[in-house]
C-alpha cells in the first residue's frame, strides 16, 4: 500500500495559520478583576469600556507602573495572576492593569481595510483613544510613576507593534503576543522597515511559536527588519516558543515578556549593605550585595555607572569618603537611576564600660494617635512606658494600630571595628546612635523596605534610641547587624541594656 502524500502550497499554509490565528482568539470569556468604568471617546465616537485592577495594597503614597491591554475579557484573569505572582516575588513591580475593551477587535485593532477585513482599518484612532483619553483617565484617578506598557494578543499583538510604530510617545514597553504581521501583506514590516531608524529608548518583546506559523505569522519578517532597521537603543528581544498553539504560547510569552519589561524594576532591587554610614579614613571598609550579577556594575565617585564602569562581584573596598552607585547599565530610556549610597568621614565612637548596675533590655514609652510620619515625640504625652528585656512585644501595646514608641538604652559593641545595623519594619522607623540619626526609614511602608548603615564603635556600651510608628497593618520591627569577628544575622536583645 502506497502512503497518501499531501502537498501544501506556501500561500496556502499562510493561509491556513491566518484562519486558525483568527479563529483560536474566540476564547470563553472570563470574569475580569477589577472595575469597570465607561468613557466617551471623540477618538471611537462614542462610549468605551475599561476594566481597571489595582494591585494589592494599593495606598495613595506610592507611585505604580501601569500596563494597557487589549482583548480583557478573555486575557485579563491570567494576566493579573501573573502580574500577582511576579509582584509578590520581587520579578516586577506593583502594576495597574487596564484592560481596554474592543466590541469589534477586528476594526479597532487592523491598520488598514482589506478584501478580508472590511471592516478593518480603525487602529490609528483606537490608538489615539488609549495614548489620549484612557491614559489621563488612569493618571488623573491613581497614583501612577510615568512607566506605562502597552500589551496584545494576535490582531492585539499587531495593533501594539502598530503603536510603538505610529505613536511611541505613549508607552514605554511593547509586550507583543503571536502577532498577525501577516496582515494586509505584511503591511506592518514594511512600516517598521521606515520607523524602526527614529525609535529609540523604548522596550520590546516579542513572543511567538517555533516552525512555520514563525514564518506564517509573519514574525520572521519583523526580526529581520529590527536586526537591519533598529536603532541601537532600542531594547528588544524575540522568543519563539515549541510545541505551542496560538492561545496556550500566551501563558509563557506573557510571563517572560512581563519579565524582559521589568528587567530595570530587578535592577533598582539589587542593593548593596550598608545603604550609607561613616568611615576612617585608611580603614577599608566593605560593601556587600547579596545579590550577584556578571553584569552588575559600581562608582565610587557619585557619576552613573555605564557599561564601561567596574564589574560588582560578592564585595567592594573603599578607604575614603565615597559616593557609592550600583546598577545594570541599560541602553533604554526612562530607566530608574542608581541606588546610591553616601559615605561620610566619621570617628571611632568610645564606648561605655559595662558594670552591674546596666540591665538587660531597654525602656520605651508608649504613644497612641494617628501617625502618617514619626511625630516630634516631645510634643506628646506617653500613654504608657515600661521596659522589654526579650523583643519589641508589639503586640502586647494597648493598641494595635496608630501608635508609635521610642526605645531608648544601649548597644554593647564586643570588640572594636566596624558595626553594620540594618532595619526592617511596618511602618516608619528611625535609628539614632551617639545622639546621630544613622538610619532613616520613615513614612508608611511594609516590612520589606530595608536600610542599613555603618560606623566604627570601641568596645563598650554605645548609646541607641529607636524611634516607631504604626499607621496600619501588621506592627513589625527587624533589627539586623554584623559585628567584628561575628556572622551577620538577628540583632540579638541580649546585645540592649539600659542603666535604670
């Protein structure tokens, strides 16, 4: 028996992907998160809808990135349990999700009318409608930082590229799904062919499937286009995914281009211990990160570190005052500066001896009221003081919110040499030691934002003051140190003492 052998012209497979392509977007529509709100456009002559899903925790004292979308009532669900699980484990930042919604995506979405699509060709306005009347709507209503991306599926995913194209004064990253840069001949390519020389600074990821609908979607094409036509600004990569179908390659595209996007978030998250402190000059004092990077790079003298700045491996050394910056140099535009650190020409702080009449612990007194930023504590009156010998016991105050305290006592530095002191707590809190503010993390703020300083102590007793407010939330202080001779770990308690 002879097997039956099927040919398949090129025109013909194109085709084939383009009905399969236009088909497969017919996905059961999903609950969306958030909430909805209606805008009359000029740009799409009459009212619109937005679905908008804020991201947990969302206060007015912080400023959030926000990531447009197109198809939301089939998208959205999934792309906000990604965005929630890349938040929660540092991989982006806390973003708004706005999902614009299309009750005809094939008009809205095309660039052009076509034999096929003749209701096409509405993607210029539908554009303008996102980049001029949602984009104000989101600003005027949430606090937002100035990062905005832009995300599609399909005819999404060609209606993005054909804004970063036609209008890239809107966003700054292009997240672009299994695109249809198939349409109208490739019209999109030929496009990009003309544009791509004056773009410069923005981000673009592009996500699709191995084998020919690589070809098919018309993908390849674009690759050869930025590869030849880019500017070298322009910070853009490419993934073709294998053994996908054109809905399911949107879970994994959608996470690595979130990813790619975010890569100036991770960026700023990778810090450097201690944030700033005092040093003698001709003692080496060393800088840690406990996040390593091959490319990684650092200054000592306050400039931005570039691509040509030395590497930052496990440690540095400096022996005088120094304005210290790490960063991944990045080619894009509107990125995040450098963390920055100051270090200051101080003296070695001579401690106290140790007698009996020290006890362990420290004595705090007790505040009640409603404290957005630590208050001038000599203007109020304790509710309460006492003293704790084994933690902070926060939970043992009167009260579980909208309190603040001050823990006053001392520090006993074992030996000589360098201290490093670093906090962590919800919300605001202040460090003194020797009557000098060494750490500031004031303001309304969750556990996660840490601080850290140094100083050179003698052996001995060394006078501390720790200063805290709760607004809200969980109550929580962290205290971390290292010592000379000591691994870096928990502040122990036994380490407190006050003279009563």
């Amino acid at each position: 028996m002879k097997k039956a052998s099927i040919k398949i012209k090129k025109h013909t497979l194109q085709l084939l992907i383009i009905c399969v392509s236009l088909v497969s977007v017919n996905l059961v529509a999903q609950n969306m998160p958030g909430e909805s709100f209606t805008i009359t456009s000029e740009y799409m002559e009459g009212d619109r809808e937005i679905q908008i899903a804020l991201p947990k925790g969302y206060n007015e004292w912080t400023k959030y990135d926000v990531q447009y979308m197109l198809d939301p009532k089939w998208n959205m669900e999934l792309r906000k349990s990604l965005l929630d699980f890349m938040q929660n484990n540092t991989m982006a930042p806390r973003t708004i999700l706005v999902g614009v919604v299309s009750p005809n995506r094939a008009s809205d979405m095309t660039p052009t009318k076509t034999q096929r699509q003749h209701d096409g060709g509405n993607a210029e306005n539908f554009i303008d409608f996102i980049g001029k009347e949602v984009k104000p709507f989101v600003e005027s209503k949430y606090k937002t930082s100035g990062h905005n991306a832009f995300a599609g599926h399909s005819y999404g995913g060609l209606c993005v590229m054909h804004a970063l194209l036609k209008a890239p004064e809107y966003f700054d990253s292009y997240l672009v799904g299994d695109p249809s840069f198939w349409y109208d001949d490739q019209l999109m390519v030929k496009m990009a062919e003309e544009k791509l020389p004056n773009i410069k600074g923005k981000v673009l990821f592009i996500g699709g499937r191995k084998g020919s609908a690589y070809k098919g979607m018309g993908i390849e094409a674009m690759e050869t286009a930025l590869k030849k036509y880019a500017d070298p600004s322009l910070d853009w990569k490419i993934v073709a995914y294998e053994d996908e179908s054109h809905n399911s390659v949107v879970y994994k595209l959608n996470y690595d281009g979130i990813k790619f996007i975010a890569e100036d978030y991770r960026n700023k998250s990778i810090k450097f211990i201690p944030n700033n402190g005092e040093l003698i000059s001709g003692i080496p004092l060393s800088i840690y990160t406990m996040q390593t990077h091959d490319k990684l790079r650092y200054t000592i003298d306050g400039s931005e570190p570039n691509f040509e700045s030395e590497l930052f491996k496990d440690s540095i050394l400096i022996s005088k005052p120094s304005t210290v910056k790490i960063k991944i140099p990045s080619k894009r535009a509107n990125v995040l500066p450098a963390n920055s650190g100051q270090f200051v020409e101080g003296k070695k702080l001579k401690g106290i001896k140790k007698t009996k009449k020290y006890i362990s612990g420290l004595q705090y007194k007790y505040y009640e009221g409603v404290f957005e930023k630590l208050p001038k504590f000599d203007t109020l009156n304790a509710i309460k003081a006492g003293t704790v010998s084994k933690n902070f016991q926060l939970k043992s105050f009167p009260k579980k919110q909208e309190f603040a305290c001050v823990y006053n006592g001392f520090f006993e530095a074992k030996e000589s040499g360098y201290h490093y002191f670093a906090v962590k707590s919800s919300d605001g809190l202040k460090f003194y030691i020797h009557d000098k503010l060494m750490i500031n993390n004031d303001w309304r703020h969750a556990a996660f934002d840490d601080k850290s300083t140094v100083l050179y102590l003698e052996k001995g007793l060394h006078p501390v003051k720790y200063e805290y407010f709760q607004f809200n939330g969980k109550a929580e202080i962290n205290l971390l140190f290292k010592a000379p001779g000591e691994k870096p770990g928990r502040l122990p308690f036994d380490r407190f003492c006050y003279k009563p």
